[in-house]
C-alpha cells in the first residue's frame, strides 16, 4: 500500500521528535522538510527527504498528501493561513496559536479552504489513557469527585522559548485541559491558581517553575492541574481519578518507558491523520477541541496573574 507522504514545517525539537516517530510508521512518510535555520537543515540528511528553506516552495514543488506542522506556537496561525491556501490537510501541533482568538481563526481558514485540521493532542492515542476514558464514560468509577493531571519535566526548556510560549498554562498545560475535557467529558470553569516562588539564575518571571490549577467540572467534580519544569525523577507525566466507587492512577508517561508511549502515540497519531485526510474518522483533537483548551489555558493564566479566581 502506497504510504501518505507528509511534508514536515520545522525541523527543531518537535520535528526532529516526529521524524523519529514516523520513521517506524508502515502508513505515513515525510518526504520533504522545511526549515528557515540553514544550520538546522544541514544536520538533517539530504537523502532522506527533500529540503526547503520556507513551507510554501516545499508545497509548490508538489508530491506531498498532507502538511504536518512543528513550528513555534506564535507561528501556527499564519503557516496554516499560508498552507490552506494551497489546499493541503494540515496536522498543527499544539497548541495551534497561541491564543483562543487565534485557534479560532485557523479554524475558519481551514473551514473556508475545505481542509481537515488536526491538532496535536498526542495523549489521545496512549492506549492505556483510552481505557481509562472508556471506565470513565461507562461508570465503572462513580460519579468523579477530582481528576487530577500532572506534568513535570526533568528540566525547563530554553529561557529564550520560555518567554514567547505563552507561559506554563498555555506552552504545558493546554495538554492538561484537553485531557481533562477528553477523559470526562466535561467543560471546565471557575479557575483558582497558585504558583511557586522558588527562584533559579534561569527564571522566567510569566513562566513559574512550578504552578497548580484547581477548578470545577460541569458534572459536579473538581478538575486539578499540577505543571512543574524541574522533576529529578525526569519527564513524566500521570493521573488520578478519585471516583464515587473507586479511585485509579495512571502513571502513562514515566521514567524510563516514557519515550516509547510518546512515540508510538506520535506514530498512531500521524496514521490517524492520514485516515482522516483520505475521508477517514479520526480519533484526533479538532479546532475546537484546540480553542476550548486555549480558552481554560487564558483563564487560568489571568487567574495567575491576579492569583485568585477567573470566573470564565
């Protein structure tokens, strides 16, 4: 079977992630990769695939099925403006933007152009967070009084990309609000937030090493967010539910399998992409789905700044 041919916009950490991901795929390919930074695209092999300096001479050049997008968040809205135009699917990493205003309008570029849009919410493809979900959606737990997302990294990225991802909520924890919305089925609201005051010659004041999120859950529950950049047990990630008639705690992203779940649910989810690009159903995050975390993640972050309440 012919496989989809990707071509991947941003060749940094994220790309070069799925490059590795991809590369065990039987169903999708990247082909092609652009990338501004002349010394980013020298590292990459040349017979791999083809290199661009810019997305729009590496979709001009033709023979790709769908667009994959790895750039930085502040450059979502117009690398998807600029790739809908020229009627490709595009997979966005998250967040899409980094603003709900600005998911928003990627939403109705894409709707205009008659493009799928995906976006890159990866935790959907871990199976051992699905089945979790299904206990969640049949009862098998109660009714849920809190469920609890945490995710702590090793070490903090650069201070340079700390100052323009929008913050902890936004750049991290757009991931926790999608998961709690995709577990329970539930909208979020009424956001109490408190952060760290530990200092590092590395801090970045918008950006707290360490911040907490407690809100409610239209069903009645409470939703908690734990975000941290500095995990000496390294990156993980994990849930717990505490239900009416039981109580479970997922630890799907922890040292040292960590990397294998992120990367088969990277892989799963570029096939996912490629179903739905070809007119498949897709298990993957919507525009919607996007705008709603950025949404949580804008609450949340105004409720940092006056560390109190957000009623949004």
């Amino acid at each position: 079977m012919k496989k989809f041919r990707l071509g991947l916009v941003g060749a940094g950490r994220m790309g070069q992630v799925h490059l590795r991901a991809v590369a065990e795929s039987a169903h999708v390919e990247i082909v092609a990769v652009a990338e501004p930074s002349a010394a980013a695209r020298a590292a990459l092999s040349p017979s791999a695939f083809a290199l661009h300096a810019d997305a729009t001479t590496m979709i001009d050049a033709g023979g790709l099925d769908g667009i994959l997008l790895a750039t930085p968040s502040h450059t979502h809205l117009a690398t998807v403006a600029a790739v809908a135009a020229r009627g490709l699917p595009i997979l966005c990493e998250k967040p899409c933007g980094i603003s709900a205003a600005q998911a928003a309008k990627a939403a109705a570029i894409a709707e205009k152009a008659k493009i799928h849009l995906q976006i890159g919410y990866w935790r959907r493809f871990v199976p051992e967070l699905k089945a979790l979900k299904d206990r969640i959606q049949a009862g098998l737990l109660g009714e849920l009084y809190l469920v609890s997302c945490f995710q702590w990294d090793e070490t903090p990225p650069a201070t340079s990309f700390r100052a323009k991802g929008g913050g902890a909520f936004i750049d991290m924890g757009v991931h926790e609000f999608d998961q709690l919305r995709w577990l329970t089925g539930q909208e979020l609201g009424n956001y109490c937030v408190a952060a760290s005051k530990t200092a590092f010659a590395d801090a970045v004041p918008e950006d707290p090493d360490a911040v907490q999120l407690l809100c409610d859950l239209s069903g009645g529950g409470n939703g908690l967010v734990s975000l941290g950049r500095r995990f000496p047990v390294g990156d993980a990630c994990w849930v717990q539910v505490f239900g009416t008639q039981a109580f479970t705690e997922s630890r799907f992203f922890w040292p040292p399998s960590g990397e294998a779940v992120f990367f088969a649910a990277l892989r799963a989810q570029l096939e996912d992409f490629a179903r739905a690009a070809q007119g498949g159903a897709s298990q993957g995050a919507t525009a919607s789905d996007a705008i709603a975390a950025l949404v949580a993640a804008e609450a949340a972050t105004q409720a940092l700044g006056g560390q109190g309440k957000s009623e949004v």
